[in-house]
C-alpha cells in the first residue's frame, strides 16, 4: 500500500540537496575570492521510526537486530575549510598574505557612539587611506603595533598602521666616521714648520705711531698690546698716519694651506683692537694648532711678534699639507661697504713646511641635517725602531666663530705597521646659533677591526673616510614588511627606520569564526577568544610581502560534489513521483 512516509522522506532528500547545491554554489562563486574559505553541507539521518527493538538470543533462538524505518535526512549543519590558499605573487608590496594560521586584526566603527569593533582577515589587498592609514578595500584599519619618537616598537598596544608616504621626514645627525688607507711608512720625516713674516714692506716691519697709547717699550717698533689703530701706513713712513681705521674690517681671503683654500674670515677694527688680537685672529682662521708642541726647528707653531723689528711671524705645522701661503692681497682692509682700501701686510716666505701628510675631507649632519664640512689632515712626527708617530688635524670651516680647529691627537704604529691604540676619537663641533644641537660630537675611529688604517712602507699615503652614518632631510618613499610583519621604511636620504609592525591573531578552533562577509571574520561561541600576537609566534605563521592568498576552492572536486547533489537532488523527486503514482494505483481501485 503507498505511503506518505515516503513523501515526506523524498521530501526531506530534495531539501537537504537544495542546501547542499547552496554551498556549492556559493563555493564556486568564491572561486577568485581573496583568502575565501570553502565549506561543505553535512547530511544527517533523521530519527526512525522504530517497529522492533531486537531481541537477545535465547537457548533454542537466535537473536533479532532493531527493525527500523528511517524518516529522511537533514542538514546538520556545515564545515568550514581553513586550510590555507596557495600564495600567489602580485608585485605589489602593498599586499599581504599569511603562511600559516593567523589572522590579520583590523578593526571599524560599530555605530554613531565612537565605539570600533574588532574583526579578523585573511584578505591582505590593504591600501593607504587620506591618513595614510593602512585599511582593507571596505575601509577597516589595520591594526598592529607603533614605535616610538626612536623608532622603537612599542609591543602590547594596538593601533592603527600608518605609513606616511612623502609626508614623514627624517635626518640623522652623525655619530660615526670611520677612516681607512695606508700612511708611507717611508715618507719624509719633518724638519720645520712653514715660515712667513707679515711686514710693512719687504725690507722693514711694522712701526707704532709717536703718541700710541699704550706705547711699545723702549728700542721696540711695535707691541703686542699696540692698537690697530695706532700702527704707521709703512707706505707713509715718519709721517704717523694710521693704516688701520675704527670701522674697516681685516679681511683674509684666498689664503692656501697644502692644496686647500681656506676659508674668508673677517676681523673688525675698533678702537680696542690690538695687534694680539689680530694675530689670534689669524692663527684661528689658519687653523694653526699650537697645542701639538714645538715643531723640529725649535718654532712654536702660532703668530707671535718680534717687536724689536716690528715683524708678524707665522708658523705653521709640520706636513706639506699644513704650508701656509699669504700672498699681499690676501690680507686686505675693505670698509663698511666691502670696498678694498689696501693690502695693509707685505708677506715673506722664509721656509715651507715638509714631511709626509696627506689630507681627506668628508661630510657630517648635524641635528637639523645640515652639512658639515670636515678636514682631517694625518702629518707624520717621527720614526724609529718602535715603529712611526703621526699627528691628525681635525679642521672645520662651518665651526661657529672663526676657528678651524676642532681636535688633534697622536696616532702610534708599531714596526709591524698596525696602531698601537685604535680607540676611537671624540670630535666636537660647534653648533652655536645654528638652530641645531650643539655641539655636534661624533667619533672618528681610525683603527676599526675589518679595515684598520695601517702605516706600511708604499709610495705616498692614501686615506679616506669609507663609513659615515647620518643623513639630510629625506622623505618617506616607500616600505617594506618582514616575515614577523616588521614594517621598515626607505627614506630619500638612503635611512631606514622601522614603521611599526602588523598585528596577528590566532585561535583555538578556527573553524568556529562567524564569517561576516567581506572577508572578514568575527569571534563565535565555539572560537575561543583571539591571541594577538606577532607573526611567528603561537602558530599565526610569517608575513610574505606582494602576494594574496587566494581562494582555497578545489574546483574540480566541487563539481562532482555537484553532479552527486543535482542526481541526489533528482533521486529524491523520483522517489515522490513513484510514491504518487502508488498513490493513483490506490484511489484506482476504490472507483
């Protein structure tokens, strides 16, 4: 006799099959979705219903299993797939992909109220907002952990990721020059310093006027406490008229020291100028050193006066590289609208200065990033069974005030040729009115491990500055993200400097994620709580910068899931046309 139990299981097939064509669908729908993870519908029977329990076996009877009639069948419900896409490479190093278990943490608004609500991805296609802020193609932010004024990353604080292309600047002041090269161990050994006198004419010195205030002492022509103001026009002689006047300026101007040409620097003339402080004067702007002692000849490297005869001595430092050379016009008297007077000094070469040197320059950056220019000139001082003694000037034209110098010391190299004592050496630069930190001190380390300065026999010296840190102002170009999600930018000055770093979540069973749509995620009853953390810990898997994870979809097996639902789906119709027409035969016979 037809049953409508059979209806009504033909029934149940067509539905469970119609859910199960659902998911299908929508798995091959999602076949190019980023990171989309495919699901699959599980059947379940339903309840029976049950005619005979079964029956124990007994002596003489064998046993009887349950007799039971099943009533159809019914989704139980579905099982997401969270094993992972493949890695696809796009070029673009703004996209993201995971290889591993986590979850990218991202975070929207949830309302009018200022309350955001967390979410998870897999999805990595981010792109700057108008804050530069790293955000999902729906606008979520992505969160992660920033970094500090040092550009230190502060852990445990999440925040939104932002990476301020062109707008983010940065300079690095200097704290380290390294040198490398060979000073000729064989080089000439210094016997003096240079040797100039400043005099009136070629033949007679300078002469105070009658009635110079105060006045040189008895037999002498001039003294070191002798106004400017007060010193003889030696082109007038006898006649006591003033070369100097209150308002003009001294100006030094095309002087050479070695192959350099030095620095313009200027002197006012007052009324309280003195022939001390014009020679102070001139040794600052020389960049003569009088703290590396008495040079071999017995001279004191400085200016000093020979009174009796009215004459300006100028002694330089021993080394080719530290000669000095005044030429007449090189020291002139302009007034207050830079025009030329005269060239009040008739320069003497008496000897020039000699032994081996070499000399290099090099760049630093102060706070604010603004070149430095830096002389570093290496002049040998003896030699002898222990090995060779050199001296090093450190000079520096952009030192606030007039003087040049900004540290000397001794490097000793034992008969080997390597430095005694590599320790680094301490420059300080004054920075004043500069607007910058001041003052500007960095190392110089002259005897670094892997490529120590040395002092062998060779056919002259070579040195060079072959490390230097800091930078002028660059902007933020461009970035990059580490495995652990570490992201670094690149400045326009060649600097790097870590960013922040992108946020991981993971969970103890992913699978109960409630998926929201879009890509992303929410945390479900049977989730567990997220774990945030960093790529690389606690299973969440590394960060591969220009790639997406694609769709983990396996097209081909969802198309037999889909021939196998369609014939199921077919089967079950049969089912309930044969119960009808049973159902017809039936009301047949009643007529």
């Amino acid at each position: 006799m037809a049953s409508t139990t059979a209806l009504f299981t033909g029934f149940s097939g067509m539905n469970a099959n119609a859910r199960n064509l659902d998911v299908i669908g929508n798995n091959i729908a999602n076949v190019n979705t980023t990171a989309y993870k495919s699901s699959r519908l599980v059947f379940s029977n339903m309840f029976s219903r049950t005619i005979s329990e079964g029956t124990p076996p007994a002596d003489t009877t064998g046993g009887t299993n349950p007799f039971q009639i099943g009533l159809g069948v019914k989704t139980a419900g579905t099982q997401r797939n969270m094993t992972n896409g493949t890695i696809s490479a796009t070029g673009d190093g703004r996209d993201l992909a995971i290889d591993g278990n986590g979850f990218f943490v991202v975070q929207r608004g949830a309302g009018g109220g200022g309350q955001v609500e967390q979410l998870y991805t897999r999805a990595g296609n981010f792109r700057p907002n108008a804050q530069n802020q790293l955000t999902t193609i729906n606008g979520e932010t992505v969160m992660g952990y920033g970094v500090d004024a040092e550009f230190n990353i502060i852990p445990g604080v999440l925040q939104p990721i932002a990476v301020p292309l062109g707008s983010l600047t940065l300079v690095e002041p200097t704290t380290l020059v390294r040198f490398a090269g060979n000073l000729n161990a064989n080089g000439t050994i210094p016997t003096t310093g240079g040797l100039t006198t400043l005099g009136g004419t070629t033949t007679t010195g300078l002469r105070a006027i009658d009635g110079a205030v105060p006045a040189p002492a008895p037999g002498d022509r001039l003294a070191a406490t002798t106004r400017l103001i007060d010193i003889e026009d030696p082109q007038l002689p006898a006649s006591n008229t003033p070369v100097f006047s209150v308002g003009q300026t001294l100006r030094m101007t095309g002087v050479t020291k070695g192959s350099r040409l030095l620095p313009d620097a200027e002197l006012a003339i007052t009324t309280t100028t003195t022939v001390q402080d014009m020679m102070a004067f001139l040794q600052a702007a020389s960049g003569i050193e009088a703290t590396a002692g008495a040079n071999p000849d017995g001279n004191t490297p400085g200016l000093s006066l020979d009174a009796t005869n009215g004459l300006i001595r100028v002694v330089s430092n021993t080394g080719t590289v530290n000669d000095l050379e005044f030429q007449a016009a090189d020291l002139r008297i302009v007034d207050a609208s830079g025009t030329t007077v005269r060239y009040p000094f008739t320069p003497s070469k008496v000897a020039s200065a000699d032994g081996e040197s070499v000399r290099t320059a090099f760049l630093a950056y102060d706070s604010l990033g603004t070149p430095v220019t830096l002389d570093v000139s290496i002049a040998m001082v003896s030699r002898t069974t222990q090995g060779t003694t050199w001296r090093y000037y450190v000079e520096s034209a952009d030192n606030t005030g007039i003087g040049l110098q900004s540290g000397t010391g001794v490097l000793t190299f034992d008969n080997e040729g390597r430095m005694v004592d590599p320790a680094p050496i301490t420059v300080t630069i004054n920075r004043e009115n500069q607007g910058s930190i001041t003052p500007l001190t960095f190392t110089m380390n002259f005897g670094d491990a892997e490529n120590p300065l040395t002092a062998l026999t060779d056919v002259s010296s070579e040195v060079a500055a072959v490390f230097r840190d800091g930078a002028p102002i660059g902007s933020l170009t461009s970035y990059g993200v580490d495995n652990d999600g570490t992201i670094v930018g690149v400045f326009s000055n060649g600097l790097t400097r870590t960013l922040g770093r992108v946020a991981m979540a993971t969970f103890t069973n992913t699978e109960g994620l409630v998926d929201l749509g879009n890509n992303l995620f929410n945390v479900g009853a049977n989730s567990g709580q997220a774990v945030v953390t960093e790529a690389g810990s606690f299973g969440a898997g590394q960060i591969v910068q220009g790639s997406l994870e694609l769709s983990n979809v396996d097209i081909g097996d969802e198309f037999i899931k889909l021939i196998l639902s369609s014939t199921g789906y077919s089967a079950n119709a049969r089912v309930i046309r044969t119960a009808d027409e049973l159902m017809q035969q039936l009301l047949v016979l009643g007529r």
